[in-house]
C-alpha cells in the first residue's frame, strides 16, 4: 500500500526523533509503508521531549478554536487508550489553579469558561478550605482556587522511548547521529535528504525537527515558518517533597505562559518551574542563577512550605514557540510535505493526536493509508516503569533472575536487570543519558556520583566495548578520559 518498491529508501522520512516525530511514525506503521526517522542526537527525546513538565494537560487552559485546544484534548483521551500497553504511567492527580489575591480570584471564573469552551467541563472552582484540603503546601494566602480534575502526570522519557519502540518493533527505521544538512528533490519530485552520514531518499519529507523545524521547512522548499526557543529553567525537589504535592499547583496563567508550577513527577519527586524566556540561541540550554531563582521564587508562591526541601538537580528545555502562535500542521500534497511544527508547550499531551492529524490530511491527499484502528505489535514489556515497584523488590522476579537483585543505583533500586532490559531494546540504550532515560538510574538524589562508575562497567561488559568507548550522548561526551599513567608518559618524553 503505498510503497513504490526500490524507488526510494523509505516512502516518508520523519526527521525528528521526538515525542511527535516518534508518535507520527508509529501511527504511519500501521500500513505496510516504509518509515525513516532521521535523528542528530545518538536518542530519541534529545530535544524538547527530554526537558519539559511531564504533564498530560487536558487543555483546559488553551485558547479556544486553536488546533492546540482540539488535539490536547484528543491527545489526552488517546493517552487514556494506549498508555496501558504502552507502558507509560498516568498519574490522575489533578491540578489547582491557585489566586493569590482577589484579583486572581476574578480571573479563575474566566478559566472556567475557558475549559468548558474546550469541552473540560468537570472543572470546579473551590473555595479557600478545600483548595488546602485538597494542597496542604498551598500558600495560605490563597483566596480560592479552580480544580481540574483529569490534568495528570506522566514521564517524557518513557512516553517517547515507547512510542519509538512500537515504531520500530513495527518496521519504523531510525538513522541517529544523522544530522539533516541540505534537502534536495529529483526530478520524479521525491527528495534525497543530505547528512552528515550520506543522503537518505524518500517519496514523502515530515518535518518534526522541534526548533530546527523552521531550517527544514525552508530547504524543503516552504518558507514563512519562524520557530523561536523559549527557555525553561526548572529545579527537582528529592522524594521527601513528595508527600506534600498530592496534586499539580498552577499559579494563574499569563499571556505568555502556563506560568510556574508544582508538580509531583511519576518517580516520586517533585519539580519546581518552568520559567519562560525568549532566547535567540537555539543551543542554550544552561541553566542560570536567575532562571532558578525565578523558577523557585515562582514555585514557592504557590507552595512556601517547600522553602526547605532539598534541590538534587535542575536543566533547562527548550520550546519550539512558531511565530504563528498555533500548531503549525500542514500537508502539502504537491510537494509531498507535511509540516509538524510549532508544537511549543503541550506536544507531549497532543503527541497522539498529532500523530492522527498527520495521517488524515495524507489520507485526504490520497495516501492509501490504513485507518488508526488497525492493530500494532506491541513494544516488549519491561519490569519496570515509574512509580511502580522496582524489581528487587519483587522475589519472585529476583528468584527466577538473580540480576533484578544486583542494584547498581542504590538511589533508584536500578538493577543490572533493568538495565540490560534497556541495552536489548528495539532501541537499544547506547549511551549513559538512554539508560537514565529509560530506567532512572543516576537521576536519584546522588545524580549519579555512587553509581556512574559501576553502571559503566556493566553497559562495558554487556556490550562488549571499553569504559572508554562509552560516552554520556553520543561521539563528543566521553565518559572517561585516557589513562593517567599513558598521560604522564607522553608528558615525559
Ligand atoms: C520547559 C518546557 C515544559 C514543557 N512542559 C510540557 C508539559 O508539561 N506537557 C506537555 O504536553 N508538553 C510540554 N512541553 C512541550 C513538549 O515538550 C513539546 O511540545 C514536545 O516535546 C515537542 O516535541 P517535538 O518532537 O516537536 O520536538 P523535539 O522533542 O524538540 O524533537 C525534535 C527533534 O528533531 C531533531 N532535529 C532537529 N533538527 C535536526 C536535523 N537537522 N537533523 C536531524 N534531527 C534534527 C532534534 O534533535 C530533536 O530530537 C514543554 C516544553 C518545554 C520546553
């Protein structure tokens, strides 16, 4: 179906392995069709999809009549359907808008409205008592508050990496450390993709390139697209903060941003942020002084009772923010281009969606592709997803293989059989931060200072390659330098 047979390597290439490009080539996997995914990073969810809130709005909160406000709301029932096979956690907490003063209090009505416009009608405005009932951290101050039951917590990394194996279990073919130079098109229209690693062909190119989307956009020949980063510092908060964030904490939005919240984390810590900053570079990444007294100052507004909890780590994502201040997804069929970009604050709940959206506007250009009903294989399970128990805690599975029970993160309770499972995945974890990604070792209060070091021995045993061939993300971030004693060598003639 589709397929012009030796014609092209692949009949669509995605470029962009994050959470839209992964999630649009499992959807496009369910015809017999030959998908590529072009990816710079050595991972997926190197981009975006690695920094952001981890929150499954319901997009209460987005403006009407957007093509956001539709596809978070699909995206976050799609989520509903899948994320049980998939793997991925959801966490209903909810979420609480808090006002802080009267004014805020005024502005919570129009929230209100907003959601039911957006079909999020079990909203609820709440008075002071229960907004502390429900958030005992709340600021006292609190005037009132406007609950939004079904806003929950997920895992970026592990959404991603799932709907990147199922892709790949089905036929998805992913080229990382690829990154796209040029764009070029034959005369037959189909296009031969430049990298750094050689040309890729394809009858069909889907930008999902996050913040480089406007750079493919234009050497495929579609101009107008402006994608400008928006900065977003964060702090994590250690598992004993936990306890006092049952549910998300929204401060009241303004028109630039969601604002800085609370939130619990699925692995059981709690996250402090975004800010939010138009930037001009979009390879800053670093988090700053400023960022995190904004995002903390912010955050303990909302929550002044987690003024004392310890900070294990922080970073800085990204947004794709687009100049058209919507979802830029467009198909064009004449020049066999679809455009998945501009997916700024919410694409991690709209991933889904997004997915189907591209697939109808091919199927309206007359792709002959199957319906989203048509059944996938499903990714091999893992023993272990976050916020659920650690396999050394299971006997039974310690019993039937002792390597559940060797821990190599004490942090986390990751052991070398949660490891292994990722390093003999569809896509196999080649790098410290895809071990991180898919098991949370290293991402516990220790961040990793009592565990690095054995972990390196066991990928280097398993795989079969030197400590020193090893690197944190890919060619450029070794994890060990040469040996001292060749250093002093040389050093002496
Ligand atoms: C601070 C912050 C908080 C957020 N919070 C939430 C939230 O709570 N909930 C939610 O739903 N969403 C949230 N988001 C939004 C969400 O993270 C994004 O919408 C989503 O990750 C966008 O995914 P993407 O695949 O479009 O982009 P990306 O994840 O950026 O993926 C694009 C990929 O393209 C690759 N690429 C780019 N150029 C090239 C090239 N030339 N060659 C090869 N590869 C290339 C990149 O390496 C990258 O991996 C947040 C975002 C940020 C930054």
């Amino acid at each position: 179906m589709g397929a012009i047979p030796g014609a092209c390597d692949y009949d669509y290439l995605i470029v962009g392995a994050g959470v839209i490009g992964c999630a649009i080539a499992r959807e496009l996997v369910r015809s017999p069709v030959r998908v590529g995914v072009v990816e710079q990073g050595w991972d997926v969810a190197e981009g975006a999809s690695k920094a952001n809130s981890s929150i499954l709005h319901t997009g209460f909160d987005a403006k009407p009549g957007t093509r956001e406000a539709r596809l978070v709301a699909e995206g976050w029932w799609l989520w509903q359907q899948e994320a049980p096979e998939l793997g991925v956690p959801i966490l209903r907490t909810g979420a609480v808008m808090l006002a802080l003063d009267e004014e805020q209090a005024q502005e919570l009505e129009r929230w209100r409205r907003n959601a039911f416009e957006n079909g999020v009608t079990d909203v609820e405005l709440l008075t002071r008592d229960r907004v502390l009932a429900l958030a005992p951290a709340a600021n006292p101050a609190v005037v009132r508050g406007l609950f939004v039951p079904r806003e929950s917590v997920t895992c970026t990394f592990t959404a991603t990496v799932a709907l990147a194996e199922q892709a790949a279990v089905n036929g998805t073919v992913f080229h990382f450390g690829h990154r796209v130079t040029g764009i070029e098109r034959s005369p037959d229209g189909s296009y031969r993709v430049l990298t750094d690693r050689g040309p890729l062909t394809a009858r069909w190119l889907i930008d999902a390139a996050g913040l480089w989307a406007d750079e493919i956009a234009r050497w495929a020949g579609a101009d107008g697209l402006v994608i400008t980063p928006r900065k977003g510092e964060f702090l994590v908060l250690d598992k004993s903060a936990r306890a006092k964030v049952p549910l998300i904490h929204l401060p009241v939005p303004t028109p630039i941003s969601k604002g800085i919240l609370v939130a619990p984390t699925a692995n059981g810590n709690v996250l402090l942020g975004p800010t939010a900053e138009d930037i001009g570079d979009k390879r800053d990444l670093s988090v700053t002084a400023s960022g995190l007294q904004r995002a903390r100052e912010g955050a303990l507004r909302l929550a002044p009772a987690l003024a004392d909890e310890p900070v294990i780590a922080t970073y800085a994502g990204l947004r794709p923010a687009s100049s058209a201040g919507d979802y830029v997804i467009e198909i064009h069929p004449r020049d066999r281009l679809v455009l998945a970009a501009g997916i700024r604050s919410t694409g991690l709940s709209s991933a889904l969606a997004v997915a189907r959206e591209v697939v109808r506007g091919l199927l309206e250009a007359g792709e002959p592709l199957a319906s989203s009903e048509s059944p996938l294989r499903p990714r091999p399970r893992r023993s272990w997803a976050p916020g659920q128990p650690r396999p050394c805690t299971r006997p039974e599975l310690v019993a039937a293989d002792p390597s559940y029970g060797r821990v190599l993160c004490l942090c986390e309770l990751v052991s070398e059989g949660e490891i292994r499972e990722a390093l003999r995945a569809p896509i196999p974890a080649t790098t410290l931060d895809a071990i991180k990604k898919r098991t949370w070792a290293m991402a516990g209060r220790c961040q990793g200072f009592y565990c690095t070091a054995a972990i390196l021995q066991f990928m280097s045993r398993e795989l079969r390659v030197p400590v020193s061939g090893l690197t944190k993300s890919g060619p450029g971030s070794p994890v060990a330098g040469p040996p001292v004693a060749s250093r002093g060598r040389r050093g002496h003639g």
